[in-house]
C-alpha cells in the first residue's frame, strides 16, 4: 500500500482538533463490535484547486449507512459539504483522501451500543496509489479468492460498515499472502462479486459488463462514475450476474474504485487476460477519468466540488 502522511488536523463534529488527539476508548462500542460507517473520498488537485469528487454522492451513502445500522447522523449534508472541504483547506491539502467516519462511540458495554454517543471525525490525509505505482499504467496480477463476500442479509451490502472489512481483510491478506495484489472475490453463489475494495469491470467484444448490485457487493461511486463516462463514449455496458470464468475468457479487465480508480488488470489466478496491460476500452475510460478529475474535461456532470 502507498505511503501516508500524516496531516494536522480533523474534523471532530464541528471543531478541529488535533490529528493525535483524535483517539476513542478501548471500550468504545466501535472498538468492541465494529460499530461504524465510513467514506472514502478523493480530492484532486485540479487546475482550479483542490476539488472533491462526487461528494453529495460519497454523503448520501453515508447517511444510508447510517440509516441501515439505525445510527442518527447529527449532521446536514450542507454541514459535511463544509466540514469535508474545511478540513482539506485547513490542513492545506492539495490531493488528498477524506475519511468521513460515523461510530458509536464510549458510554455502555451492551453490544446493540445505543445508550453510546454517537460520534463523527473527518480525516484528511495525502495517500499515494492504491494498488502500487505501476499500477495505473500496467496493470496488476489478481487471484480469485477462496474467501466469498457476505451472503445477501447477513452484512448490508450497500451500507460501508467498519465490520463489514473483516471479510475483506481476509481477501486481501489470502492474496497478498500467495504474492498477488489484490484478489476478486464471488458471491455466495459462485458469481463475480468484488474485489476487496473495489469493484470490477470486464469488456467482452467491445461491451462492458459488471456485476449487478445484487446484496454482496459495494454500489461504488467510481462504478457508477464508469457506467455514465462509458455511455458518454458511446461504449456498451451492461450490468449482469457474472460466471467466475468469465474473468479468463474477458478481452479486458479492470478494477474501479475510490482508492483504486481506474486500475487494469492483466492476469487472474496465472491465466493472462486477452489485452496483456491495458486494453483499448479500459484505456479510453481510464483516460476520460482522469481528464474530468484532474478539471480538464468539458463536461464533469457536476462531479467536483471545489475547495476553495
Ligand atoms: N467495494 C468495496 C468493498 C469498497 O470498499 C469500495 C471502496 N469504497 C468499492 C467497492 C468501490 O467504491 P467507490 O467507487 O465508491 O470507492
């Protein structure tokens, strides 16, 4: 994982405190049950400053996360929009990766934790490339893993729970433990589902194809951001319920996320993907990502909300 830094100062519900100041109790009941949401949000450092991605979009999931784990978020989104770009203009970032995180916090030992205040902090850090410097350009090597994603109503799939990352630990940890970067975990029954952090894009003659939104899988921002730059470019995509196998037969691969972006993948479990690198597909929508996160673009359908 790329290196941090740490920054000075985060958001805690309306104040800025100190970046070590802002710690919790052990007995918390987010540090006993993973009782939390969170986000994770890219600011860029656009020719007209620094700019947050698809914020309202990265909020309104929150809120329903919160919502899924019946946690009362205290705070309107006009509050966050300022507190997301406060915290990235006070600690003088230009690119940066925003952690909005909602949890339950100290004051009683019951699991259900709602006799625990609830508490809201947004960090703010400059964060280097997810998955390896050559990433974005080359491409990484995948497994697909032994460990599935969570079954439909057991961990909310569209809710961004801090317990639901056990599972995806276990993912990362399998893959990186065999030597690959990153692995594509299947749903309970057998279909592509996600990576660890990401989710997952395939182009089979000349059409994008991703897993649909079906209970075990993250509804990702950069998804959604990839299925309207792919229709804005006039390439096919459509969402389906995807067979494993798929992964080696697909004439391209590649991740899309958050942290990840917009990441090729060139093998899975060994077997090479048809566009050794990166394909043409991947490559036009890796392309038209970065024209609109880096302010270059004609059009960014309203998705940068400037800092400053
Ligand atoms: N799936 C999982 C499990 C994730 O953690 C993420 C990162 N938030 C994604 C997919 C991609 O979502 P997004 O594009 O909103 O970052």
């Amino acid at each position: 994982m790329g290196r941090f830094e740490e920054s000075e100062w985060i958001w805690h519900e309306g104040q800025f405190i100190k970046w070590h100041d802002a710690t919790v109790h052990i007995l918390s009941t987010v540090v006993q049950f993973g009782s939390s949401v969170f986000e994770g949000i890219r600011c860029y450092d656009t020719r007209d400053g620094p700019a947050i991605f698809r914020l309202p979009e990265h909020l309104k999931r929150l809120r329903n996360s919160c919502r899924i784990y019946r946690i009362e978020l205290a705070h309107t989104d006009s509050d966050l929009i300022k507190a997301c770009c406060g915290v990235v203009r006070r600690n003088t970032l230009a690119s940066c990766y925003i952690r909005p995180m909602v949890m339950r916090g100290y004051g009683a030992m019951a699991m259900d934790g709602t006799e625990s205040p609830i508490e809201t902090y947004i960090p703010a850090w400059e964060w280097g490339t997810y998955l390896g410097d050559d990433a974005l350009a080359k491409g990484v090597d995948v497994c697909v893993s032994s460990w599935n994603r969570a079954a439909p109503n057991t961990f909310p799939g569209m809710a961004k729970s801090t317990g639901h990352y056990n599972n995806a630990q276990l993912i990362k940890l399998e893959a990186m433990a065999n030597g690959f970067v990153e692995a594509i975990a299947l749903a309970p029954d057998g279909t592509i589902s996600e990576g660890s952090g990401q989710n997952t894009f395939a182009v089979m003659d000349g059409s994008l194809v991703t897993p649909s939104i079906g209970g075990s899988n993250l509804s990702g921002i950069t998804r959604n951001a990839v299925i309207t730059i792919a229709g804005d470019l006039d390439i096919p995509c459509r969402e389906m319920v995807m067979p494993r196998e798929l992964l080696y037969c697909a004439d391209e691969l590649f991740f899309s996320g958050t942290a990840a972006e917009i990441t090729p993948i060139r093998s899975v479990d060994h077997i090479e993907i048809g566009a050794v690198g990166m394909g043409p597909i991947t490559r036009r929508i890796q392309e038209r990502f970065r024209e609109i996160t880096s302010g270059a673009a004609n059009s960014d359908h309203g998705w940068l909300t400037r800092v400053a």
